[in-house]
C-alpha cells in the first residue's frame, strides 16, 4: 500500500532572469537538471493526514498543512502518511518544498496545477533536464543534455527568494539563446553555458557576503564552472568526471567542516 517517491535536489545551470510581469512575478530563462540526490518520501494512505519528517535537514519543516507536500496531497485528492526524508539544505536553491512536492504529485499520478503550489513545482514534476521560461511554467524537455559531475556546497544560511528578486537592480536583462545547441559532450555543454549567467547571483551576495566565498573556494579546486543555483545560497561546481568531483568534495568538506558538500551527477 505504501508508495515510495524521490524528490531530487534541481539545480539551476542558467537563470537568465529578463523581465518582470506587473503580477510582480519574474519572468525567467534557466536551463535546469536534477541530481542524484534527494529527499526521500513513502505515503500510506490513511484516514486522516499526517506527516513525519526525519532526516539531516528535518530542522524547521513544518509537519502539517503549511508543508507543501500536505497541499500536494490535497491537490490530489489523496489522505494518508506521508513520511519525509529531508536529505537535502531546504530554502537553499535546490527545489526544496517545491520538489518534494512534486514527489508526491508524480508518485500519485497528478500532472495538472502543479503550478499553484509555487513556480517551481512544475519543473521539478519532470525531474529531468528541462529549460523553464515565463515565470516557470513554460517547459521544454532537452532529453540530449549531457549528464555533469558537480560538487554542491550549501554554507547553511538563507536567503529569502522574494528579496532576492527585489535587489534586482536590473530585470531586463538578455535571455539565453533561442536554441539550445545539440552538445557531443560534457566539456561542449560546459563552454556554452560559461557564456550564461544567474542573474541572481549579485543580489544574493549582497544578501550573505558568504555566498562569494563559496563561489571562491569552489573556482580554486579546478572546477570548470562555478555558480549559483536558483536565489541561493547553493552554488556548485561542474566538472566532466565524476571521479574529479568526488575528490574535491572530500577535500572542501575537510576544509570547510561548517558547510554542507556533496557531490553528485546532473541530468
Ligand atoms: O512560486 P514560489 O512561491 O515558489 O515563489 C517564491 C517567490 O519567489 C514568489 O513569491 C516571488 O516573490 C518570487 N518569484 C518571482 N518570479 C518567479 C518565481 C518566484 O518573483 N518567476
């Protein structure tokens, strides 16, 4: 009866952000992938509903309605358990409540509305690499992108998205291409999108100075691209082999005990 969902942690590769609707809503240009780590999720359907968060990222998630997986439920229809695994840093980047939700709407078959629980959400149900334009809604699969090895490091402060929108201090800023190139490898993948840019990134410094020390720290560990996901304060490091990545998340993790380090595959 129980039904077991994973919630991978989305990464940002782009965030062109180009404009602002008069909604408030940004309009958005991102390339987005998932990694291979994720929160976990198992619903059991009971009378009533309840949730039970475990996990190294358990701290401060609500268990009750204010939880989006709550809502995603209720968006389906569904009542029951549902037990959350929070592995991942949460107000971070990284999908968060958003992805988890679209865990629980994916593992109950649900496709439609997944946008009134946040602007993320519909991204994070297909849970593959995707570029999101509008205001995240407007999806177009790149089932050809080739996968990354990364490093994701999170220094463990929050940056709320909605100020991270507000220091803006331009929002018409160039969208990414109008085509998405067919990329032969990894290395092809990573040149283009040296050209792109989060356009987060400044106010989200401004925000927590720390995030630019991450950026800092990462740049030195021959990463072939570093940058921010999402509104922060994730950023990562992109490399070609895997075997790279590992060695260096060993190594900034040793040498930044406080942070949280993980390495991992993009697709
Ligand atoms: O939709 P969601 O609740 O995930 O978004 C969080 C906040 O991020 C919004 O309230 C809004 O301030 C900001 N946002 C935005 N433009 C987007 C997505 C989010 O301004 N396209």
């Amino acid at each position: 009866m129980t039904v077991e969902a994973f919630a991978p942690a989305k990464v940002n590769l782009t965030l062109h952000v180009t404009g602002q609707r008069a909604d408030g809503y940004h309009l958005l240009d991102s390339l987005v992938v998932f990694a291979d780590a994720g929160d976990h999720l198992a619903l059991t359907p009971a009378d009533e509903m309840s949730i039970m968060v475990t996990g190294s990222f358990a701290k401060g998630v609500p268990a009750d309605r204010r939880n989006l997986v709550w809502q995603a439920a209720e968006l389906a229809g569904w009542t029951g358990h549902i037990a959350l695994e929070k592995n991942i840093p949460h107000g971070a980047g990284l999908g968060g409540g958003s992805a988890d939700a679209a865990a629980v709407l994916r593992a109950l078959g649900v496709t439609e509305n997944a946008g009134l629980l946040g602007a993320d959400v519909p991204v994070c149900l297909g849970a593959t690499a995707q570029r999101m334009q509008g205001i995240g809604g407007d999806l177009t699969v790149l089932p050809d992108l080739p996968p990354l090895a990364a490093v994701l490091v999170n220094p463990g402060v929050h940056v709320p998205t909605p100020s991270v929108f507000g220091g803006l201090t331009q929002k018409n800023n160039p969208a990414m291409p109008a085509e998405i190139p067919a990329f032969k490898s990894g290395r092809e993948l990573l040149s283009w999108l040296a050209d792109m840019r989060n356009d987060l990134e400044p106010p989200a410094i401004a925000q927590q100075p720390v995030i630019a020390e991450v950026l800092r720290a990462l740049s030195v560990q021959n990463a072939l691209l570093v940058r921010m996901s999402g509104s922060g304060s994730t950023c990562f490091a992109l490399y070609d082999d895997p075997g790279i990545a590992e060695v260096m998340a060993r190594d900034l993790a040793q040498r930044h005990p406080e942070w949280w380090v993980r390495d991992c595959r993009l697709s």
